[in-house]
C-alpha cells in the first residue's frame, strides 16, 4: 500500500499531499480544514519527492497534466545506473570522442570518481579489461581501449 495520497482542497481545487495516516489538512490557498477520508483522491505516491511532483503536476493545466504524470512514471520505472553501466558508457563516450582511443589514466579515475564509482572498483574493472585484451597501457599513465 503506498504511503502517501494526493488529493485537491473541496472548496478551491488546490491540490495537496498528506500520509495515509493524517485526518486533516488545512488549505493553504483558502483555509478550508479538508477532512482527509472524504476528499477527492486523485492519485497515491511510494515517497515524498514522488508525491510533491504530482502535486506540482496537477497544478499545470490540465492540457499538460498527463504528460508530466507520464515522465513522472517513466522516471520511476528506470533503474538507477550501477557503476558497472556507468563505467561502460563512459568509455564508450570516451572511445568516440578521442583519437587512438587514449586517455589519461589520472583524467580516466577522476572523472570516474566524481560520477561516484571508487578508486578500488575502477582499478579492479581495468584488471579485467586488460586480461581479456580490452584495454592496454602503451605508455605510464595512459589507458587506450581497444574497439
């Protein structure tokens, strides 16, 4: 069951957000004490950024609501990138953009690191690469992957 409800004021149709669990909500917009149980539920939400979007979402015209409500969907359905996809797509980038495929291996770890991957799992990864002939140092701290 998910934790949270969005639903619109009785009185002056400002959407709002609350957890299952709360009575009453006051409007901001027009001060009318909004008794949870009897108000128009429009939709539920898993967490907090989930359900203040779909607020937000059903405070543009109603011409726009459902494609914003669609991206909020997609958005939820995609899984976050590990650092395995992360490290992948970027040699990729890498690849297509440099000639001869080489790179600096200091410019390699630092952008790596500020996409959140560690030093540790990085090295491991180019271990790995190198033992199946991927990826060659052909000169002290440079990487040149082999495509």
């Amino acid at each position: 069951m998910k934790p949270f409800l969005i639903f619109m004021c009785q009185k002056c149709g400002t959407p709002y957000y609350c957890k299952r669990t709360q009575k009453t909500k006051t409007c901001f917009k027009c001060g009318h004490r909004i008794q949870i149980r009897s108000a128009r539920i429009l939709t539920y939400a898993d967490s907090v950024v989930e359900a203040r979007y779909l607020v937000e979402a059903y405070k543009v015209p109603e011409s726009r609501r459902d494609e914003i409500i669609q991206l909020i969907a997609e958005s939820k359905s995609k899984k976050p990138a590990n650092n395995k996809t992360i490290f992948e797509n970027f040699i990729r980038e890498q690849v297509s953009r440099r000639e001869k495929n080489i790179i600096p291996e200091t410019l390699f770890y630092q952008i790596l690191n500020e996409k959140g991957i560690t030093d540790d799992w990085i090295k491991q990864e180019l271990d790995r690469l190198a033992r199946m002939g991927l990826m060659i140092r052909p000169e002290k701290g440079k990487l040149q992957f082999i495509t």
